[in-house]
C-alpha cells in the first residue's frame, strides 16, 4: 500500500509545470559562473587548510612527479649535456696538454741553444786565447830572432871597427918612427947643421928605449 503511495506520487511530479527560470541576459551573463561554482565546490571537499606541497594527501604525487622529473633531468643530463660537457673538457686538456708539449719543446731548444752558444763561445775564447798565445811566440821569437841578427851585426861591425883601429893604430906606429926621425933631423940640422939621417933614427930609437 506505501509502495503504491510512493509510486504514484513520483508519477505526479514529473506531470507539474516547470517554474519558468529567471531570463539570463545573454550579454551580461558570467562566463565564468560555473566555473567559480566548481571551484567553490572542489574547494569545499578538499580544502584542508594546509598548503598543498605539504599536504600529506599530495605526497603520492609529488613523489612520482619528482622521479619523472629526476629521471628526465638526468636522460638530458647523461645523454645531451654531460657528453658534450665532457667533449668540451676533453678538447680543453688536448689543447693544455699540446700548449704544455709546445711550450717544453720551446724550452728545450732554448735550453740548447744556450748550451750550444756557451759552448761556442768557449771554444772562441779558447781559440782566442790560443791565437795570442801564438802570437805573442812568434813576436817574442821574431823579436829575439831580430835582436840577436842586430847583437851578430852590432859585434861585427865592432870588430871589425876595432880590427881598423888597431890596424890604423899600427900603421900609425909605423910612421911614428919616421916621423919623429925626420922632425928631429929638421930641428937638428937647423940647430947644429946638417946632420945624416941614421944618425937621427938611432938617437930616436935610443930614445924610445
């Protein structure tokens, strides 16, 4: 009998007229009406008053939204960025290592070119010093070889010179003789008369005795 009642009262109600909704102007109407009503809705089930990144209900999310974006961040990391990161680094060391390599061969020749001009230039001096030594022998020989040809020289002609004298000397001597005999014979015959010659010559030897 209820179950009857009930049915026939839903039957009626669907017979009723609708209520006539108020006219919505088309212009004026709020767009975004239904919207603020979700809103408004959801806001109302969930609004829990905490902040969403630290509801404990939004973890589950969170988390697997952080392991998508972990996991993307490091496939872009490892396959784009790090290669060519670590490309950049390498060329970077190949081109250190090569300026390095260039710059200990620079040192290198620098190294032996100084070695080799100090030892030039030993050998220089030493020629040098060589040279000197040559020539002041060769003057010092020529020097003593000279003066010794001027001393040979110098005693010939003293000798020589002294070999004149003497001979000079002696022919000087010679003619002493002659000349005093004939002096005396002169001052003799003016004095006492003529007088003979060997007369004058034996009282001029006497008297050199």
């Amino acid at each position: 009998m209820m179950a009857t009642q009930a049915y026939a009262q839903e039957a009626v109600v669907p017979a009723e007229e609708p209520v006539a909704a108020p006219a919505v102007d088309a212009i004026h109407a709020d767009p975004t009406a239904d919207t603020h009503a979700t809103t408004e809705a959801h806001g109302g089930e969930h609004d829990t008053g905490v902040f969403p990144p630290f509801d404990p209900a939004t973890f589950p999310s969170q988390l697997l939204w952080l392991a998508i974006t972990f996991g993307a961040l490091y496939l872009v990391m490892s396959r784009i960025a790090l290669p060519r990161i670590g490309g950049i680094l390498e060329n970077r060391k190949s081109i250190i290592d090569a300026d390095l390599a260039a710059a200990d061969a620079s040192r290198q020749k620098t190294d032996a070119a100084i070695a080799a001009y100090e030892a030039a230039l030993a050998a220089a001096k030493a020629k040098a010093q060589g040279i000197a030594n040559e020539s002041r022998e060769a003057i010092q020989a020529d020097l003593a070889a000279k003066r010794s040809a001027v001393e040979a020289d110098l005693t010939a002609k003293v000798s020589a010179a002294e070999a004149r004298i003497m001979t000079t000397k002696t022919e000087a001597l010679t003619h002493v003789d002659e000349i005093a005999t004939e002096t005396a014979q002169t001052v003799v015959s003016q004095l006492v008369g003529d007088v003979s010659a060997d007369s004058v010559r034996a009282a001029v030897a006497k008297a050199k005795e």
